[in-house]
C-alpha cells in the first residue's frame, strides 16, 4: 500500500511538471492542473503544524528558540523536500539557493492584471460560505478570457496562490491553531502541538473573522509568500515553500 501511494506520488508530480512545462510552451493551461495543484497545496496546513512543532518542542525543552526568516524557511524548504508528493522535483530543489530566497521581505511579483484577479479572489474568499464554492470561482476563472490573457507561466503560480488562501483560511479558521501560534509568538510553549487543520477540519470562516484585520493579514501572507520563490521558475514545490514560510512570517513577526 505505501509503494503504491508514493509511486502515485511520484506519478502526479511527474505530470504536474510535464503539465506545466506544455503551458509554458504557449499552449493553453490543461485542466487536471488544477486537481493536482489543488492535492498539492492541501500539504500547506501539514507545513504549519510541523514548523510549529519543531518551534515549540524547543520551547518544552527549554532550548533556546530563534524565530528566524532563515530558520523557518531552511526548515519548510527541507519539509517539502522529503514529502513524497515531490519525490522527483530534486532538480527545482537545486534551484533554491539560500542566496535567492533568504531575504527579510516577502514578495509577490505578479503583472497588473494578475494583481488585480488576486485582489478579486480575496474579496470572493471573504464572503464565500464554505470552500466548494471558492474552489468552484477557481476553477470558472481559470477559463476566463482576462485569466487566460495571462502570461503561461503566470498562470499556474497565480492559481497555486489562491489555492494556498482557501487551504489558509480553513487552517486559521480553526481556533486552536490562532492560539497555539499566539502562544508561540509570546515564547508560551503548548502541551498539544497538533492541531486539526486543512481540509479535513471542517473548518471554515466566521463573518467575525472575514472582517478581522489580523485574520485578512494571515490569509494574504499566506498567499504573498508563493512570491519569493518564482525566482526558480515554474515550481509547486517552491511556491510551496514560499505559502508556509509567508505563513509562519504573518504569524511570529
């Protein structure tokens, strides 16, 4: 059963890859991206539960405890890299250098255009009722002329973002996991260090935390953060790492 899951694994990663490199041969944008964008950016809660276990066993243990960008994002990059959902994207590994990614501001550089359907797509998250209907704008707006207007590579990153905000507001929405990370903020280590979160927590935002400031700050970290890591080109695997590193970002500094 575990050899048939990660060659699966290795499978899907394979075809998201081939996948990706034929809409960058100026072909339109193939459907299954999306399911296999969508299977990928689920593993951005599992990031956040483990970089705040790996923060907080520090603290139980009384071992002194930096909450460094570079420690958080050496930490994600090596996360992702032994997930086996990106068993074979070692070669987009070697393209992520501490020297491109290791800096202390966050960056999102996307076209006008694209800034603008981001900006329409958190107005959309804020007010959706559960995460079906978001995913349902998605996928309606991947086929849009204004979407497909896009660069091709742009194309893919901008819709893994926004599938990183819809997996970041059912993480947030779940109480336990704003207070343990507020906890850890103040240097206050919890005793239960997982909390259930992504889509399997039937979590979903209140109308209170729709209208929060902080909660919005949260979401749009989460999605910003993809941003750094375009500097490896077309890649899951980076802008993976960029959505938790943004996150663990928004919720310690």
């Amino acid at each position: 059963m575990i050899m048939a899951m990660s060659f699966l694994a290795f499978v899907n990663c394979s075809n998201l890859n081939e996948q990706l490199s034929t809409a960058n041969e100026g072909k339109q944008l193939p459907v299954n991206v999306f399911s296999l964008l969508k299977e990928k950016s689920t593993l951005h809660s599992k990031g956040l539960d483990e970089c705040f276990a790996h923060y907080n066993s520090a603290l139980l243990e009384n071992k002194p405890t930096n909450f460094s960008r570079k420690r958080t994002q050496e930490f994600c990059m090596n996360f992702v890299a032994n997930e086996p959902i990106f068993s074979d994207c070692s070669e987009t590994r070697s393209t992520l250098t501490e020297s491109e990614i290791l800096g202390d501001t966050i960056v999102c550089p996307l076209s006008a255009n694209a800034e603008i359907l981001l900006k329409e797509f958190m107005g959309e998250l804020l007010s959706s009722p559960n995460a079906d209907t978001i995913y349902s704008y998605i996928q309606k707006l991947m086929e849009t002329d204004r979407f497909l207007a896009l660069d091709k590579e742009e194309q893919p990153f901008l819709i893994f973002t926004m599938l990183i905000g819809v997996d970041s507001a059912q993480y947030w929405s779940n109480p336990a996991n704003v207070k343990k990370w507020t906890q850890l903020k103040n240097m206050k280590p919890t005793y239960e260090t997982r909390g259930t979160a992504g889509p399997s927590a039937s979590y979903w935002m209140t109308s209170d935390q729709m209208n929060n400031p902080t909660f919005k700050k949260l979401l749009y970290a989460d999605m910003r953060g993809c941003g750094w890591s375009l500097l490896s080109g077309i890649s899951a695997y980076g802008w993976m790492v960029g959505g938790i590193a943004g996150s663990v970002d928004a919720a310690l500094f």
